[in-house]
C-alpha cells in the first residue's frame, strides 16, 4: 500500500508546526524514521540554509534526518546522488520556487524514485511549493499541471488572510473542470490519502469545490470524494 501524503500550507521547520510534524513520522510506521530533506524550490534562494533548518528541526522531534542536495536537473538524474532515497520513510520538499521545483522533478530519476519510496510506504510531504506540485493542478501565474501525485486537486498554501467567498468565485470562473482547491493556512497540513485528509496543525483548511467552500479544522477530517 501506498505511503501517507502530507500537504503543508508553508512556514515549515517554525515552532507551532510540532504537533503536525510529529503527525507525520507517525504516519511512516517506523520508530524512528529516516527522513530526508529536498531545498530544491530553494535552490535560487538559500537552499543550505534551508536543508540545514529542516534537518535540525526533525532531529529534534526524533527523524534520522539529512538532507538531499538536488538543486537542478543535473542532480535531479543522478543516481548516485540520490541512493538515499531508497531507504528513506520520508521525503519532505520545502518551500521556495513552484515552477524551479515542477521543471526539475517532471521526468526526472528524482521523480521516479520518490514514487517508488512512496509506493513501498514512504510519506511524501511538502510545504507551500513542495505541496503545490505535488497536487494535480498548480496555480502560479496561471493554470498549469503539476505532478499529479494527488489527483484533482490544487493546493493553495499561506491561506491564513484570505477571503474565501472571493476565492471560491474566481475559482468558479478559472480552476480546470472538476479540480478541488485546498486552501492550507501555514503551519498547517493535510495528512493522508487522496479521498481522505486529517487537518493537522495550528491553523485550518479551506475545500473549494463547485463554487463553494468549507473550512476544516485541526482534527477534523475533509473527504473529497475524487
């Protein structure tokens, strides 16, 4: 069976983002699990310090944690450089870029073996662009088709200040046919699988779907029904 997916609205590796990080080693089985950590979304900005600050971060909270320098395509398709994702029981994609992060991954080796890592159980996670292209949909700078990795859905990160009702209108009027947009407050997730997902985290979760829209909580459970 396939691993968890965890979709991260941003502000990841912050205090307050404990208990939903703890949710998701958890939700690797393993006791202690090896993670790894992906600055490829930004890799134009401090992708060191970035890989450093999650690395640290889950240390803590008791992961087997490094990071995986992927920055470009180049590193994307080495194979070398990427062994370590075959005994990895998480793979976390941070913040940065969306369209750097969806034109390394898209028919890369990196790509392949993480699908690979989450077919055997691994959880994928991301945060704020790390989520965004893990949806089917991707909004930035218009409409585009992102990994596919949930299917139906479109990830909205940083949601906290948002107007829903104006939200849910444009999206009537712009979304691709049948997409449900998942509105992610930061330092808040959606854990689990494509028809069910556990909010997790300090904030909440706006569904849009249809031109109309429902908040969820922390603990509480939004079914898509894809």
């Amino acid at each position: 069976m396939s691993g968890a997916v965890a979709l991260v609205g941003g502000d990841e590796f912050r205090q307050g983002c404990e208990e939903m990080d703890r949710a998701v080693l958890e939700a690797s089985g393993v006791s202690e699990p090896t993670l790894l950590v992906l600055p490829t979304a930004a890799a134009r900005e401090n992708p060191a310090l970035a890989a450093a600050n999650g690395v640290r971060y889950f240390a803590v909270l008791g992961a087997d944690a490094d990071a995986l320098m992927v920055l470009d395509s180049d590193d994307a398709n080495d194979a070398g450089l990427l062994a370590p994702l075959e005994s990895a029981d998480v793979v976390y994609l941070t913040g940065g870029s969306p369209a750097h992060l969806l034109d390394v991954l898209s028919g890369s080796l990196l790509l392949e073996r993480m699908l690979e890592a989450h077919r055997r159980g691994a959880v994928l996670a991301g945060s704020s662009a790390g989520a965004m292209v893990l949806g089917e949909w991707m909004r930035f700078r218009g409409w585009r088709r992102a990994l596919g990795v949930v299917p139906g859905v479109a990830v909205l990160p940083h949601h906290e200040r948002a107007d829903p009702d104006a939200i849910a209108a444009e999206l009537a009027e712009s979304a691709p046919e049948g997409v449900s947009a998942l509105g992610i407050d930061g330092k808040t997730g959606c854990l689990g699988r494509p028809r069910e997902w556990l909010v997790v985290g300090d904030g909440g979760v706006t569904l849009y779907r249809g031109g109309e829209w429902r908040r969820y909580v922390s603990g509480e459970r939004a079914e898509l029904g894809l």
